[in-house]
C-alpha cells in the first residue's frame, strides 16, 4: 500500500550487505521507504508484518532463499510485486523464478539506474492510476490487479507478460518486431538477450491455451508477433 505522504515502501532481502545498503541508499534518493533485511526467513517476517508496494528478493541468501520466499508469499495470495536479483546467468534460472510467479529478474551485477527504472516501473502497480480494463475478443486485462481474464476464468502475468499483453490488447492485429517489442518492454540498455522475448511470448500462450481464449499472438513469418481472434 501507499505511504500517507506519497512514499512508496520497498523491502530488500540481499545476503551481501554492502549492496544492501547501496540499493537502500539509491532507492531513498528517489524517495522510497525501504527496509533491508539479509536472509529470506526475516524476509518473510517482515512481509507478514508490513504492506510493501515492492520486494527485492536475491535469489541466493542463507535460511531461506529467495526461491522459497517468493513461493510462500505467492502461497500467500499476495500480488505485490517482486524483483529477483540473481548472480546466476543461466535463462532456466530466469525462467524458474518468473514461472513461480516473480515479475522481473535482475542479473548481477547491474546498473544502478537500470536498478532503480525495474523498481519503479513496478511500484507503478500499486499507484493506481491507469484505466482499470483492456478489452479484446474474449479477453480482458485488469490493469490494477495484474490479472488476464477469459470467460470466468483469471490468471496472473508477471510484470513482463503484463507489458506485452498491455502492448498488443491496446493495438490488437499490429504486428511487432521482436526487435520493437524487445526495446520497448526491456529497452535497449537490457543485458538480456532477444531470447527472453521469445520465453516470454511463450509463457503468454500457454495461459491463453489453459484459459481456452479464441485469442492468440501469432507469428508472422519474417515479421514479428500479432494479437489475433480466431474463429469458433
């Protein structure tokens, strides 16, 4: 939730805890509360104990890692919105974290200005302020809540899929470069390669598959990626 004065809290859980307090540092620069802790267990207490509009979690830290801490606050229920940083360059790692419900990833090391744009592009959520649905063929993206809808049935995207889907439901049968949709929805200052495009697009079809939507990305050969409506 909101701060009453405007400030948004953030909670870092970081082993290495000079970087700790040089991301607290840089996040109270850009006027954010933050509270740091350095293992995923006092993590998790602190999360009981406090509404965060965003939680930094280091996938690596003693007690409980990062991993487990995400799936027991996603176990939870909560939404609030999670930024893993990883020192692991593998993409099944990446991959792992935003299938168990993570919204962005941040391999070590990183820039701290790249550092502070993921977290405020996702503190963005909890602000409120864009318009509550976007509306396409059978499906429908609560704008508020992260949430892709078909029939009666939700699911939830991560910070990346919900960036996508935004992109295309406001421009339904555009077609769009992997190269637009990669500078777009990473930019170009991403350490990432094109690849996470291509994961990304893929997690987004399985949860129109598993929704049963007439709504699909399809690729368009030696062109890109289209928001299309199928037949019956």
């Amino acid at each position: 939730m909101e701060l009453g004065d405007g400030i948004m809290r953030v909670l870092i859980a970081e082993d290495e805890m000079e970087l700790a307090e040089a991301l607290k540092f840089l996040l109270e620069k850009n006027r954010f509360s933050v509270d740091v802790v350095h293992d995923g267990e006092e993590a998790l207490e602190r999360f009981q104990g406090t509404a965060y509009d965003v939680i930094v979690l280091d996938i690596m830290m003693p007690k409980v890692d990062g991993m487990e801490a995400l799936a027991r606050i996603r176990g939870s229920g909560s939404a609030v919105p999670v930024l893993m940083l990883t020192a692991r360059a593998g993409i099944e790692d990446r991959v792992a974290g935003l299938e168990a419900g993570a919204d962005d990833y941040l391999p070590k090391p990183f820039a701290s200005r790249e550092f502070i744009a993921r977290v405020k592009a996702l503190s963005r959520r909890s602000a409120g302020y864009a318009e509550a649905f976007l509306v396409f063929g059978d499906l429908r993206l609560d704008r508020n809540r992260y949430l892709l809808g078909c029939g009666e049935q939700w699911v939830r995207l991560n910070n990346k899929e919900f960036q996508l889907m935004e992109l295309f439901l406001r421009h339904p049968q555009f077609v769009f470069s992997t190269d637009h949709l990669m500078d777009k929805i990473w930019g170009q200052d991403s350490e990432s390669g094109i690849d996470v495009v291509w994961t990304h697009i893929g997690f987004v079809r399985r949860k129109l598959r598993e929704m049963g939507s007439r709504v699909e990305i399809r690729t368009i050969r030696g062109a890109g990626y289209s928001l299309e409506e199928t037949g019956c």
